[in-house]
C-alpha cells in the first residue's frame, strides 16, 4: 500500500468519531417535554374547560384604582367568558372571547384584541399571553403545554426551576413546596413565571411576573411589570 492511501485511511478512520460526536451532539437540540416530579404536576394543567371566580384588585403606583368581582368560564380553546361586577352586582365589564375576535361591553374603555399567532392584546399593548391560554392564568396555574419549551435548570426535593422559550418569549418559572404533605396539592405550591417578550437582542423589551400563593383568604395570584400596575386576584377557598 503506498505513502498516500495510507495516509487518507488514517484521515478516515480519525474523522469517524468525530462525526459520530457531532451527530450526538445535534440530537440534543430536540427537547422533549420537561419531566416534572410528581409533587409539582398538579400545577400544569389544561387551560380549559374551567370556571372560576375572585376577588380583583388593581392597583397603580401603590394607589388602588379599581376592585371588582371577576367571574370566567372557558369551555374550550376558542372560547372564554370573563364578567367583572360591582360589590353591588352590577356588571361593569364583560369580555366575551369567539376565536379569533374579543367583545367587550359595560363601562370603561378596554379594548381587547388577539392576533393571528393568538398573543392578547389590552388597549394596544401586547402581553405574553395567548389566548387559549387565560383560562390557567386566570385560575394561577400554569399551561401543560409550556413543558414541550421548558428547560429544567435546577431541583430539589421541595423547589423546581426551569427556563425556556417559544416563538415570542422566554420562560422562567420557579415553584416552591409550602410544606410538605404527603400527598401535594396544587394548593401546596408557590409559584413564579416570569415571561419577556418583545425588543431586540433583549433590549427594550418587555417583562412581566406572574406569582400565586396560598394565603389565609384563598389562593392569590398576582401579574406585575404593566408600566406601573399591580393586578392581584384571590380565588377564595371553598367552603
């Protein structure tokens, strides 16, 4: 065998493994649906059906502006009922969701609008919420389908974080055990997503935070970063 045949079957047989490593490491670009112990599965859920109430609260720079009774039904994927009522009974705002268009009726000026990739939209500004997905952020859970982008960054025998991200956003979501019963419920958990959308290469966009805990009232579930709003609802325990 000469000089040169030799030398390209060395070439050969070294590029081999490379390849093979190369190819590995491409596979681990598809993500599967992030496995989540057993403790902190109640708190992914399907967004729908689902009907629910609370007490609303919104705030602005500490001051409170407005204060309702909420009250939603999502039958299904494309379709939401959400009706804001006085402490007297009367409705003050109702918002009717028939994909893909929102009606809203009663007093104040709230405009709700959802875009063909299904991301809500409240007097113009874009949230990182799509529609199909209310019905869990209503409720202060999370959307069984975030799983297939979330990452797991860190666990214990009582917390879990992960991160991740879709086409429009990045996810980071931290949940913690309040204590530890022996069998958990959704109850038990306090949770935060924080989601950021928006901007170029991560400047000037956009963040907010969506927390639930579990308080002597009910479950309460807040959503801050809308300029300066603080928007917290309590779903009250059942009697």
């Amino acid at each position: 065998m000469s000089q040169t045949a030799s030398m390209w079957i060395i070439i050969f047989l070294t590029l081999i493994p490379l390849s093979f490593h190369s190819g590995c490491a491409t596979l681990k670009g598809v993500h599967e649906p992030a496995h989540v112990p057993v403790v902190f599965q109640p708190i992914f859920l399907n967004c729908s059906p689902m009907d629910r109430d609370a007490v609303l609260t919104v705030k602005k720079s500490g001051s409170r502006v407005f204060t309702s009774d909420m009250v939603w039904s999502i039958p299904d994927t494309n379709s939401a009922e959400i009706q804001f009522n006085s402490l007297l009974g009367d409705t003050v705002l109702h918002a009717q969701r028939r994909l893909p268009k929102w009606n809203v009726s009663g007093t104040g000026n709230l405009e709700i609008s959802e875009s063909i990739k299904g991301i809500v939209s409240i007097n113009g500004f874009e949230l990182p919420i799509l529609g199909e997905e209310v019905g869990c952020i209503l409720a202060g859970t999370w959307p069984s389908a975030w799983l297939r982008q979330l990452f797991l960054r860190d666990s214990t025998g009582s917390s879990l974080s992960m991160v991740g991200a879709d086409d429009f956003r990045d996810f980071e979501v931290a949940m913690t055990l309040a204590h530890r019963p022996q069998s958990a419920r959704s109850d038990d958990i306090q949770s935060c997503a924080m989601l950021k959308w928006g901007g170029f290469l991560g400047i000037m966009g956009h963040k907010v935070s969506i927390c639930r805990e579990q308080t002597s009232e009910g479950l309460r579930v807040s959503l801050s970063g809308i300029n300066d709003y603080l928007i917290e609802w309590v779903i009250q325990n059942e009697s």
